[in-house]
C-alpha cells in the first residue's frame, strides 16, 4: 500500500508569510477558498491507493484539529493524523521520528509532500514513473529560469533514462534549470536507513558540518549546541542537504519533470500567484463552485457563497472573496484574495493584494501592487531602485480611509491609513 505524509513545518521564526501568518499558520491561509494544505489533500484523494496521510510538524496538536475534522469528512476513505514534533527535527529529522507510525501495516512506498508549494501535484504519474523504473525514489521537478534555479534544490538528471545523477541543494552556482518541486515517492526500505546512515554521519563528526548555504543554518546545526549530551535524535537532519544527493548517488533514483503550474508559497505575496493557478484549474475543471462568468464577472471567481458582492462591481480574474465579505456598488477587484469579513465600499479599486480579515477600504480608495511576469518565482520587485513587495497586502483589521491610495505596501495588522502610501512597510 501507499501513504502520504505532508509536511507542515511550524510556528515560524521567519518573516516571509508575515503579517498573514501572525493570525493563522501559513497552511492553513486561504487560497482559491480553501486552506493551502486542502489542495495536497485533493491530489492526495486522486490516488485511490492511497488511505492514511500523516501532517508532520511542530505546530501545537490543536491547531489542525479542526481542519482534520473537516477533511475527514470530506474525504472519509482517508484516515488523518496530525503528528506533532516536539521541536523542529528537519524535514528527515520528522520522517525518522515517526516512523514506526509510518511503517505500521507495511507500506512498500509512501509520498512526501512539501504543504508549501502550490501544484498540480501529479502523483499518479509519479507512481506510474516508480512503477515503469522500478524506482526506489521519485521527485517531483520542474524547469525555472536560471536566475531563479539556485533558489531550489537543483537536479541534475539524464533526458533520456530521467535518472537523478546528481543534486545539490541550493547550490551557489548555476547547476541545472531542473529544480526539486519539494514532492517525493519513497520506498520505505530506501528512505529510512539513507536517513539513519545520514544521522550516522553527522554524530560521528557533528563539529565538521557545515553548509554551503547559510539561509537556514541555524536550523541545520544542533539546537542548543553547548550542551554535549543531547539527544541524538535532537539532530535537525534535512532530506534535502542530507540525505538526496546520497540517494541519487547510490539508489533508482528518478525525477518526474512537471509541464504543469508550480509555484513556492514562501512569502505572503506569493499567496496572490498561487491563488490565480489554483483558480485557474478549479476552471478548466469547470468546478461548480466558481462565480459564473458575466460581464462583471471575468473568470476565474471565486466568491464564498455568505459574501456580498454588489452587481454593478467588476470582479476578476483571479479573485478570491472569502466568507462575509462585502464589495459595494462600483468596486473593481484583480488578482486579489480579500479574507473573511472585510468591506470594501463603493467606488474602490484593489489590485495585485491581500485584504486581511476585517479590514476596511473607504469609497474611491485605491489598494494595488505591481503585476509580476508568469515565470517569475519573486515576489518583490524594484521601484526607483529600492527593492518593495509586488503585492500589496493590509493585515488583519486594517483600515484605508476614502480616496486614499495605496501601493506595494505591507502593512500590519489594526493600522488605519488616512493619507496615501507607496513602497512603505507601515508598522
Ligand atoms: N515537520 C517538519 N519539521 N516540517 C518541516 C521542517 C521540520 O523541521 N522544516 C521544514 N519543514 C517543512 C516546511 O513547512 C515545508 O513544507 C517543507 O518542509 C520544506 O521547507 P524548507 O525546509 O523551508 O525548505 P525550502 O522550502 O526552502 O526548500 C525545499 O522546497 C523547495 C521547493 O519548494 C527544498 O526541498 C528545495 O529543494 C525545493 O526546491
Ligand atoms: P525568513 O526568515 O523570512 O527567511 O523565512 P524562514 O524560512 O525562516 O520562514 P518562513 O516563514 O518563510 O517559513 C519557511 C518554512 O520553514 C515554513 O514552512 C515554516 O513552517 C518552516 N520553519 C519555520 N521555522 C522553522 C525552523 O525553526 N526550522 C525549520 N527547519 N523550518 C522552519
């Protein structure tokens, strides 16, 4: 049998999802109306085989319950777990900790997926790529742009067999345009002891570890490393410095090459993107949960069915209204997620952004960000030569006064904006 394991990580040190994820955990903020993790779950629900997926991180247990509860019952041939580390393990690290869980009733082979990446997650094409080679790992990989690719885990991959012969994570250099889209198929009896030889490894000589990489260096090093005695399972161990090069050194190692959307959900602005591909789907599957198309409605649409929108606003595409919220008469509304209970009255014009819960914007108010390529995978963007958000976004309860506009700004939560803004973080 199959099954799936996402990992969620936990409450972040980071910055990149604020000021969204200081009210909700970036897995579960909202996109194309339903919570990112939701959409591994849909994939995951494709895959018949498939009856038990864990959601691994460092989250509180309560924190997904109430989500567990409701994909449980939309999804009842699936059984849920929520598996809590008592500290950030690694994305390896978790996998390891839990895998008497895992391993319970045999499983030859089990997906992992990244929650923070947006996808079309094809993971029967990669069972069927596991099945054809025999393979004891696949992963998921798409092609970017070089000046994008060191921002990755890199493959480098032969065309024809469609081996992994080499990967690196986030190399310095430019390696390969073929990157590691963070979705995996294991075999049980490969993955784990390449992760144990991986942990091996790093107690026999864990003063000499380091990393090419400094972004995440603090979470790859012991935790608390003055203190000689600890744990050896309190080693942060990641799958993608750790153990993947090794795999594609010595094991079947394959990549399925994605032509379909793939973007990562790393900052807040990257909600806005990710929320035009899954929108963008949800239509081409002619989901009936779309706003149906007129002439103010150019789709893809997606209004929660408790909002209010006045018939004379324009709304699309890429628009996602969440529950409660109300749009007046006039309103003109792009590329924009607006969450639950916010108002925008009549007149307003938001584009490029993220209206977060509660907010309000005044009569004739303008809320917009800048338009990025299609294969860009930044968020920011350079204005008169300072580096500033493409997307606008107004945390939770925010106000912006009638008539005022403002544009590629970030502001945090309970501001009130009485006069215009442009390129500001307004604290
Ligand atoms: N349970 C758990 N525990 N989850 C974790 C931990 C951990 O200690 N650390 C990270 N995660 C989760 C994150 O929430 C995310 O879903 C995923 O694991 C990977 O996060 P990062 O470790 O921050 O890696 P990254 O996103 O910078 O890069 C990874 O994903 C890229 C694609 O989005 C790598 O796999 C790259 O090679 C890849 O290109
Ligand atoms: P910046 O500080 O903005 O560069 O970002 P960051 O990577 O530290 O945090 P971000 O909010 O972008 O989160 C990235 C992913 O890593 C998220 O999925 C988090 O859940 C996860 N994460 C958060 N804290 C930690 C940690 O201490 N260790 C590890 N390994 N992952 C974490």
């Amino acid at each position: 049998s199959t099954k799936a394991v996402i990992l969620v990580g936990g409450p972040s040190r980071g910055t990149r999802f604020r000021p969204l994820s200081m009210e909700l955990p970036k897995p579960l903020f909202p996109v194309a109306g339903h919570p990112i993790i939701e959409h591994c779950f849909r994939a995951i629900a494709g895959v018949p085989e498939i009856k038990e997926v864990f959601i691994i991180g460092y989250y509180e247990e309560s924190v997904f319950q109430p989500f567990i509860d409701y994909i449980s019952t939309a999804f009842p041939q699936l059984s849920v777990k929520y598996l809590r580390e008592y500290q950030a393990l690694g994305t390896a690290g978790g996998l390891y900790h839990f895998r008497d869980v895992i391993l319970k009733g045999k499983p030859e082979r089990f997906f992992v997926l990244n929650a923070d990446v947006c996808s079309s997650f094809p993971l029967t094409e990669m069972l069927k790529l596991f099945e054809d080679k025999d393979a004891e790992a696949v992963m998921l990989g798409t092609r970017v742009a070089t000046e994008s690719a060191n921002n990755f885990g890199c493959i480098v991959s032969d065309a024809h067999t469609k081996r992994v012969l080499h990967y690196v994570e986030k190399p310095e250099g430019h390696i390969s345009n073929l990157i590691n889209c963070g979705v995996y198929l294991f075999a049980t009896e490969c993955i784990f002891p390449a992760i144990r030889s991986a942990m091996k490894r790093r107690t026999e000589r864990p003063r000499l570890v380091s990393y090419p990489s400094s972004e995440n260096l603090e979470s790859s090093i012991y935790q608390g490393q003055d203190d000689d005695d600890e744990d050896k399972e309190s080693v942060v161990i990641r799958l993608e410095q750790d153990v993947l090069s090794d795999i594609a050194d010595s094991r079947q190692f394959f990549v399925l090459e994605s032509k379909d959307f793939w973007r990562q959900i790393k900052t807040a602005g990257s909600a806005v993107p990710a929320n035009a591909l899954y929108l963008t789907k949800a239509f081409q599957m002619q989901s009936e949960e779309l706003a149906k198309p007129s002439a103010n409605i150019l789709p893809p649409v997606y209004i929660h069915p408790s909002a209010h929108v006045d018939p004379t606003a324009k709304l699309g595409p890429n628009v996602s209204i969440g529950p409660r919220v109300t749009v007046g008469a006039g309103v003109r509304i792009k590329e924009t997620i607006v969450l639950e209970d916010s108002e925008i009255k009549h007149d307003a014009c938001v584009m490029y952004a993220i209206v977060g819960w509660k907010s309000k914007i005044g009569a004739w108010a303008r809320v917009e960000g800048t338009p990025t390529p299609i294969t860009s995978h930044s968020t920011s963007i350079v204005k008169n030569g300072v580096k500033v958000q493409s997307v606008t976004i107004l945390g939770k309860e925010c106000g912006v006064a009638d008539e005022v506009r403002v544009q590629n700004c970030v502001c945090l939560p309970y501001k009130e904006l009485k006069r215009d803004v442009s390129n500001e973080v307004i604290m």
